[in-house]
C-alpha cells in the first residue's frame, strides 16, 4: 500500500530524530572498530544511509523498542564487510589517519596516558565479538539487553561474553605491563 | 590488575568520540542526492503518455511516488538544519520543495490541458 505523504513526513521526522540522538555513538563505534577517522566516517555515513533505506521497517518491528541496537547492528555488518572486502584488520586506535576540524579531547587524553593506550592496544587483541561487546558497554554505554540485540545474542549469552572479555583484557593488560617491582620481589624470595 | 581498575581504564580510554563537522555536512549532501535523484525521477516522466487516458492511472502513481519521496526527504533535511541553525544551506532544501510543488502544478496544468484537448470536448 502506498505510504501517505504525511506519514511519510512522520517517518522523516523520527528518523531526524534517531540521526541527532545517535551519529555521536555511530561514529565512536565505527571510530573504535576500523582505528580511523577517515574510514570511521565513510562507514558512520553508510550506516545511517542504510537506516534511512529501512527505517520504515525497522521502526514498524521494532514495538516501541529503542533503535539503537539496530543502528549500531548495521554499523557492525558493514564494519564485517569493510573488513572483508579491503582484507583489513583493525588498525590500533587513535591513529593520524588525516587533519581534523576539531581536537577530539579522548584523543589527546589518550595519547597523554601510557595506561589507557596500552589497556587500547589490548583491546585491540581480543577476539572480534569481545572487542565489540565493550566498545558497546564502555563508549557507548548501552546495557547487556542491547548489546544482546545489536550482536543478535541472548542477554545471557552477553552477560557471559562481557564478563570473559573483561578477564582475558585484565590478562592482555597484566602481561604487557610486566612483572610488578612487587612480583619481583616475592619471586627473588 | 583487578577486574574494577579495568573497567575504570576503559571507560576512559573508550570515551565517546564527537563526529568531525564534515561529517554531517557529507551525509547532508548524500542525503541532498537522495532529493535531487526522486526530483530526476519527475523530470523524466514521460508526459506524452497521459495523452491515452487509459495509461493515466498508472502513470499517475510514479510521479506521485517520486513527490512524496523527494518531499519527504527534503522535510526530514530541513528538519536537521533547523536543529543545527544552519541558515545557509536551508536555503537549497526549500528550492528543492519548490521544484516538487512546481512539478506538480505543471503536472496538473498540463493532464488539464490534455483532457481539453480530447475528441468530444471541443
């Protein structure tokens, strides 16, 4: 059935909506996934081009639920893809991939703490599905409920996911910064 | 390194990035394309075909189609320059409505003109 201008109107409108609520968390986790600006805003634009092609449908299935996990899901797939069709692996965060408008203030927190690039690099270590488990929880802020929705997992599936990627992190962190003055010590003994 | 300390450290090292200004500006105009392309989509329609009234409900739907997406989408644009107060590119989005309602009136002018034009009107 053809869709009434004014619903369509509606939908646009809703849409506006989604795109001013959520291109901050789009594009950090796009950032976070491929390591660069440049190809962090390529893939932010496919994304939302992609949501703008769906959303009347999305919205429809979506029984009230929050869309974000949907838009993040998108942002995941084509972040596969990129990575599939260039043969590309993730490149450590926070990179010089080009001049920016503006100072991004996590950037320069980051480059000016050795712990929190070393705890970045770790990151970097982890299996796919980890990775982006805490890219959600810890820049995006989203709860168990909808990372389990953006990576098509049961809540508890996630809560274990989210739960073994944090230890396997704490091992990366503690076997890049090396024995403590304190392990050598007790090992000295 | 204990599980809390970790998760102290992420959310520090993971904060939320702001999107760069060109950014928006790129995905407006892909979205701006979007526009021009259902405006593309009523220039081409073949206007000599409403002249056999038998083709006029079919024809009919696809202009109006490429109306509703062209409006629509330019509506949702202006939607998001007005929440960024950014005057200078309204400007465009509005010529692009005007360019659907004057479609429109030609439209209705010329399936007019047409109907006049039929054997047993004159």
């Amino acid at each position: 059935m053809a869709m009434e201008a004014t619903d369509k109107r509606r939908l646009d409108d809703d849409f506006s909506d989604l795109y001013r609520a959520h291109l901050r968390d789009v594009y950090s986790y796009s950032y976070y996934r491929v390591g660069n600006h440049h190809d962090a805003e390529d893939l932010t634009e496919q994304t939302f081009l992609q949501a703008y092609r769906h959303f009347e449908r999305a919205q429809r299935e979506s029984d009230g639920r929050p869309l974000r996990p949907w838009l993040i899901r998108i942002a995941h797939n084509l972040a596969a893809n990129y990575y599939r069709d260039r043969s590309r692996k993730p490149q450590t965060p926070i990179d010089d991939a080009g001049p920016l408008s503006e100072p991004i203030s996590t950037e320069t927190l980051v480059e000016d703490r050795d712990d929190l690039k070393r705890i970045l690099e770790c990151v970097q270590e982890l299996p796919d599905d980890r990775r982006e488990a805490l890219i959600m929880r810890f820049a995006l802020g989203m709860d168990n409920r909808e990372i389990a929705r953006a990576l098509g997992r049961t809540d508890g599936a996630t809560k274990v996911l989210l739960h073994r990627s944090i230890r396997q992190l704490e091992g990366l962190v503690a076997k890049a910064e090396g024995p403590t003055d304190l392990d050598q010590i007790e090992a000295a003994r | 390194m204990a599980a809390a300390d970790v998760e102290t450290l992420l959310r520090q090292a993971l904060a939320p990035i702001e999107p760069p200004a060109e950014l928006e500006q790129r995905l407006e105009a892909t979205l701006d394309t979007l526009v021009e392309r259902a405006a593309g989509e009523l220039e081409a329609w073949e206007l000599s075909s409403m002249r056999d009234p038998r083709n006029w409900p079919r024809q009919a739907a696809r202009p109006a189609a490429a109306v509703v997406v062209g409006s629509a989408a330019a509506v949702g644009l202006v939607a998001l320059r007005t929440q960024r107060k950014r005057h200078r590119r309204r400007a465009a989005s509005s010529s692009v409505l005007d360019l659907a309602e004057r479609t429109l009136r030609d439209v209705a002018s010329e399936a007019g003109r047409i109907a006049e034009r039929r054997p047993g009107r004159r």
